[in-house]
C-alpha cells in the first residue's frame, strides 16, 4: 500500500462576488476532483488551528504530522535546504534578494528588475569571495536561487535567529540596519556580522563589472542584498523513522521543498517544474506516479493556486486548478488503484478578495481501496464539510494516511 | 470589518417532555434567528470541551479565546472587577452575600430577604469602618452591588486564594468557618483573617440601626455577610495587544462583565439593563450598535436565558429567546452587513429539567459578507450540527471572528 498527497498551494478560497458567491474551486471545472470525491471520505481541515491563517511552511509541517509551534523556527534554513544549500545544525539561515537602492540606501527596486540567473550567479560568485573580519569567527554561503532570489547561511557558534530583516519590504525607504531581537549577546553578534556583511556586500556589487554592464543595458543594478526571515532547521524526526516509509517530495517551491527536506524526504527535480502558474503540470504528475515506485509515500505540491490569489487573479485561479484536475486524471489512470491510497487538499485557504492567507478550513478528500466513502459529490470547501471524516487538523493526515496504508503502530495493548 | 458577537447564557437546552421533545430553541419562533441562520455558516461548538459544564466565567474566557485551565483564578475577582470594584495583582477577592443567621449563626435566609440596595449600601458604609487588627497588615474593600450581593476585596502580601466558603449554600446550615485549602502560611493566614472579618462584620451588623428598623418592618436582618469564590484576576493579555482592536461589551452579568474587563474590554453601562428577564431587551440591542461605532469588536450578553433555564422555567426561556430575535432584527437592521459579521451562541447548556449547566455543545452561526454559507435553515442546537463549521470548541471562535476581519497575523511565511 501506498499513497499519494496532492497538495495545491492556497487552493481554498472564499466565495467571491464576481464569481456569484462561489470560490473558484466551486467555478472551477473539475471532473476528476469531483469524482475523488464521490469515491472517496472528505472533510474539512484545519491546517494549523481554525481561524489561524499559516504560511506554506508552518501549514506543510503540520500537514506532514509535526507540531509547527514546536518545531518551527523559522523560514530561511528551510528556503536553503530547499534549494540544495546545506544547514547544518546551529547555521543560520536567511532568505535574501539582489535588490537595487540609490546612494542614499533607499529601495528602488526588490528586485532588481528580476535580475537574470545567469547574471545574479557572476555577483554570488564575488560576493562568497568577501572576507569577514576573521577575529569574528563566522564563515557564511551566499547562494543564489532563482532569479533575485538567493540564501545567505552563517556558520559560527555564537549565533542567533533572534535579528530582524534588513529588506524594508516596500520600495522608497531605506534598508534598514539589522537590530538584535532580544538581549542576548548572540542576537547582537549576529546583527553585527550581518550589519558587516550587508556593506561589505553592497561594496562589492556597487561597482561590479556586472552591474556597470547592466547599467548601460538600461536595467537596475543588483547592488545590495537585502536579508529575512533568519532560522535554523527544525530538530525533526525523519518521517521514515516516525512510520518506516520511504517519502519524496515532487515539487519546485524552496519552501516546500525545504520542509520536505527537513523531514528526510528526498526531494524529486521535475524538468519544467517552475513553482509558478506556467509549470509543467503533467510533467510533474509523471514524476509523481515515476517515484511511487521507488517510495511509500509521495507529496505532490502544486505552488500555482497560491500566486494566482495572491495576484486577486480568480480566473487564473480556476485556470490552475482545471490544470491540477489533469494531474489527477494522470493520477488515477496510472497508479494502481487497488493499493494506493490518494489524497488532496490545500495548505491554507488563500483569499483572492484579500490576497492574503486567512484561517479558514481547506477542503480534504482521501480516496482509496479501503476508505469508508461518503455521499459527497463535489470537491469543494463546502461540500467536503459535509464529508465523512468532518472536521479534522492539519496534524490529523498524515496519521490517517500512514495508518491506511498500514504503517502506524498500535498505541497499547 | 466589525464584529458582534451576541451571548445568550445558558440558551442551548436538552429536548423536554413537555415541548413535545424539543428544545426551547426548537420551540421559540424566532425568524430572523433562521434568516442568520440560512444567510451563515452554522455549527456546534463545545465551550470548553465535550461533556464539560462550564460556568459562564470559564466559558465566556473561552469564548474571548483563552485557555480557562490556564488563566482561570477563581469568581471573586471577575465578579468584583464586573461590578466596578478594582483588584490590583495580588489581591484576593470574593464574592459576599448579605444573609440572615439566627442566635446560633444558623443561616435563615442566604439573600436577607433581598434586601434593597439602600438599605445594603447603609450596612456596607458601616463594614467598609471595620478595623482588622494592624499586625495582620491587611486592608479590604466591601463593596455592594446589586441587593444581596457584594464583593470583599483582600489587599495585603500573604494572601492566598486557597481558602474554604462560609457560605453553607442552603438555608438551615450554620455559616461555616473558613478553613486553608492547602497546607501553606498564605493559606491559613487568609482563613484566620477571613474568619475575623466574618466575626467583626456579624458584630457590627447584628444591631445595626439599619437592621432594627428591617426587624420592625417585618423584614430579616442582614447580619452576616458569607463570603465564597475566592480569586484573583487573571493574567491575561487583552485583547486589543492580541489582535490590535478595540473591544467593547454591553451586559449587565457582573461576572461576565468582570470577564471582560479583565480581557481588557470596555464594558457599556445601559440604562435598563439588569440581567434579569425583564432586562430591556432593546436598550441593549440600541446600545450595541452605538459601540459598534467606536469599537472593532462588540460583545452583547444576555443573562436571562440562563435564569429562566435555572428556575426550570422553560415558557419564560422561549420568551427570552423569542425578545433576544427581537435584538436581532434590530442588530440586522441597523448595522452595515457589509462591513459586519455578526455570530450568536451560547456560553453553555443550561438545561430546564436539571437546572444546571450542562455538558453538550451549543449551536452557533456567523453571518456576514464572505463566510462560507451552508444549508442550514434553523438556529436550533441539532439544525446546527449539520452546519458547514462542524463542531469547534469556544476557544476557536475568537480566532475565527478576528481572521474574517482581518485581524490575525499569518503563522509562518
């Protein structure tokens, strides 16, 4: 027995004006999600706790079985770990952007203009070269992801999580200097090396044949690096000792694939897997029946609802969700529907209106040789209130999954 | 976006005998409970968990999404906050009733007749004269509020909350003394202290002026005052630092009212507003919507469900329920549904053959521009089960209220 967990990215919304009071899962033509439903227990989750809106990674811990208020610490180690940088334990982590900023510091770009792979790879390779001051004891990786995207891991052992964000996130004000959080002598260390860092970085670049390249091609220079959201990775026990599973993870977000990583599972590259509404759905639905094969259980993630609600972009919203309704039709066709058990849900409720995260439930529908089916219809965040398994937490799935296909083990006697 | 949420004490019932086996709520004509109800998300929820009967304190913290087994300290307090009478950190209050005792300190009537607030307030100007003996170190506020009923408030640095009643509960019992409920100094030292105040407050009432002259007029003496529910106030954050709003209730429940003010709420004085079952229903519905002018959050409490329900009274709690459908067509009428999402429940079961609070859970709907609306037709408890928010707990609700206004902040990123 194994099983499959589908996991489209703030699929569940609220119901919206403009689609006459339906949520685009509820507009959305969906013929095999539908179908899951009537052949399958559904219900509604709540990620984390109801009303509580989580983030990707909070939300993708609980749904992988782990308690995110004790094992979360943050989101830069896990964007690292999910794009291939190692964290070891005690690392800090950061998520960073090649931005661009005037003399005076300000902000006038976040992104410096979606700055190239190819170019963002010539500056990292400069700026691993800076030296810090070598009586502070730090080595650092600066990595470069996808285009403005990169991570930052600082090695030491006199260092906190405990600093706050250089990027002012908003254009038009200055990067701001990083303060220390609490009153340990590790946060203020760490601000230290990072106050340090971020000029020496922002030297570097300024005048780097790359940006002085791009100047002249019209486009915003990448001359800082702005940092966030610092964190270790999560003490978690791997998902394969908890149940003795093999997992992996198709799927393309750092985020994801980071919390993946960090509860051992391997994570699965997809060719044209690009975490955005023009991903390649069916090739990633190939990945995901290619490693059943290999493994016990496979999570499937789908990042493209998300962006499309935070855009306000309904229809693309609708768009994305008839494309991952494909993806379950390749699903069903091509797995053994006698011994796999196959799951969807969403990690968060993510509101077209507000474009934000918001606290509601998210549909769930568990199909599978062995379920106790109910009379639901529709895969939608209404009708699957009504389902069989009624109202669960996010916490709650992954037991129930490895319990189906028989790899819980009985608590007493 | 505003929010109100409308309380009706005890409201949820068991199916009685005599109304043909439904519940008050099932037998109560109140339409535009069943209009919230088809226009909202409806559920059950357990106040604080399934089979436990809560107190209207206990419930009313969870309600406001506290954890009561954390924060809970005892009646006293809130009563006494609720009632005006303020308890800094630290002290012990209690709540006090004006009584009758006989020569041998027997309690002959635990309400002294129901004496007039007049006649209390002369008495109580006389008690707040006591001297406890200086060594002891301790000071005290006597407070009446409303008839019978007063507050104690202890202020000095041994107190303890660990102490005994003297309230026997039933007439025909002695007024007991006051014993330590565990072995510390703190606890013995508050009994001793008690036990002398009891004694003195009996000396100087028993031949009060007040007191003659209620003998001359055919009425019991209140000559001993018999003190229960130990507590302090609890430490907890308000509201407006969890959420960033600002919160206001319109009750007239000294204890529900402490509980609030306590969550840091304002608490809305209504000329009228008792209560009891001859409240006025729509001074307060009046008075709801004015706060709703100033306030993010506006929480309306209705007693007097709860009263009919502990005299058994289950024409008069129909009557209620029917007069809180009247507040709720006025609240419908007159607030911007829009902007305002809108809930009813219950603090508990407060059933009409036991006359007790009882374990099951209580109905509850949301109304407002962008819930989830479900099938449900009648805000009755079993109509609600089948609603679209399953069952949740009374902790969930504030979580679920703050995120449809916007107010939660995302965990995780």
């Amino acid at each position: 027995m194994k099983a499959i967990l589908v996991i489209g990215d703030g699929m569940a919304d609220r119901p919206l004006k403009e689609l006459n009071w339906k949520t685009p899962l509820e507009a959305a033509s969906k013929p095999y999600l539908d179908k899951m439903a009537k052949n399958g227990i559904c219900g509604i989750m709540d990620p984390i706790s109801p009303g509580l809106p989580p983030g990707s990674d909070t939300a993708t811990l609980a749904l992988l079985g782990y308690d995110p208020f004790k094992v979360y610490s943050g989101r830069g180690a896990l964007e690292a770990i999910g794009s291939g940088v190692a964290v070891p334990p005690g690392d800090v982590a950061f998520r960073c952007n090649f931005a661009t900023v005037n003399d005076d510091l300000v902000v006038t770009d976040r992104r410096a203009g979606r700055i190239s792979n190819e170019d963002a790879s010539k500056l990292a390779e400069t700026l691993q070269k800076v030296k810090l001051e070598e009586s502070l004891g730090v080595q650092f990786v600066f990595h470069n992801t996808i285009q403005h995207r990169a991570v930052l891991v600082l090695h030491g052992s006199k260092l906190s999580t405990a600093v706050s964000d250089s990027d002012p996130e908003k254009i038009g004000e200055k990067a701001l200097e990083i303060k220390p959080l609490d009153e340990s002598v590790e946060a203020e260390f760490t601000a230290k090396v990072l106050n340090e860092l971020m000029q020496k970085f922002h030297e570097a670049l300024k005048e780097h044949p790359v940006n002085m390249e791009r100047i002249k091609r019209g486009l915003p220079p990448a001359n800082i690096i702005l940092f966030r959201g610092a964190g270790t990775v999560p003490h978690i026990k791997p998902l394969s000792e908890i149940y003795g599973v093999k997992t992996a993870c198709v799927g393309a977000a750092p985020l994801v694939r980071g919390v993946c990583k960090a509860a051992g599972m391997d994570l699965v590259d997809v060719k044209g897997a690009t975490g955005t509404p023009q991903t390649d759905y069916m090739a990633k639905a190939e990945a995901t029946v290619q490693a059943l094969k290999a493994y016990d259980f496979v999570l499937l993630h789908v990042k493209a609802t998300d962006v499309a609600s935070h855009d306000g972009n309904f229809k693309q919203k609708i768009e994305v969700i008839e494309k991952i309704d494909q993806m379950l039709k390749y699903l069903l066709d091509n797995v053994d529907l006698n011994s796999t058990y196959l799951a969807v849900t969403a990690d968060h409720t993510t509101s077209c209106l507000t474009g934000n995260h918001e606290g509601d439930p998210v549909p769930l529908v568990i199909t599978g040789p062995y379920v106790r089916c109910d009379d639901v219809e529709e895969f939608t965040e209404r009708e699957c209130a009504r389902g069989g398994l009624n109202r669960i937490r996010g916490r709650d799935l992954m037991p129930i999954l490895m319990n189906l296909i028989g790899k819980t083990e009985k608590f007493g006697a």
